[in-house]
C-alpha cells in the first residue's frame, strides 16, 4: 500500500484535493474505517467540499459534481468495489485525468 499511496502524493501529478478524493473513495469501498477517520480531516483541509465527502460517504449519485470528482468516485467504486471497470469508465477517467491540470 504504500507504493500506492507514494505514487499519489508524489507521483500521480493529480492536485491533493483529488488525491485525497481517490483515498476516501478506496477507504469507503474497503469499509475501513481508520484510513476514513485519518483521511476525512485531510480531505476538509485540501479543499473538499463537505457534499463531496458526503457522496462518497453515503454512495449518492454523483450527478452534478465537477467532471473529475465524479470519475475519481466513479472509477474507485467500480474498480475497488466492483473489481472491475467497466471501459466507458476507465476512458473517460483516461481522458479526464491524462491531462495532468486537475
């Protein structure tokens, strides 16, 4: 896990906000509770909105959230809930993040 996780923070060039979006959602998808409780606060603090939190959270739909808040939810709940993405999902995560401006 902790290949993963230096990969994100230091490696992925995605913006920490979305860093710790793909967290909660993993976090969320796994059940586990300790990285939800570490991560939430740190979420808050990088910019998340508390609605976003809340999505994840709660598995609401993510209709209405910015392009790349809802592919990052979308993607994490199919690939580590569903261990599987389908491939409508996994391009438009392609095109939305391959861009390296999040």
């Amino acid at each position: 896990m902790s290949g993963v996780n230096d990969f994100l923070r230091h490696k992925s060039g995605l913006d920490p906000r979305l860093v710790e979006l793909a967290i909660l959602v993993t976090a969320r998808e796994e059940n586990c509770e300790y990285v939800w409780t570490a991560h939430e606060p740190m979420g808050l603090k990088a910019g998340l909105q508390p609605e976003i939190i809340d999505v994840v959270r709660n598995h609401k739909s993510t209709e209405g959230l910015a392009e790349k808040d809802a592919i990052i939810i979308q993607l994490g709940r199919e690939a580590i809930g569903k261990h599987h993405a389908s491939s409508d999902v996994a391009a438009r995560a392609l095109n939305c993040l391959a861009s390296r401006d999040s």
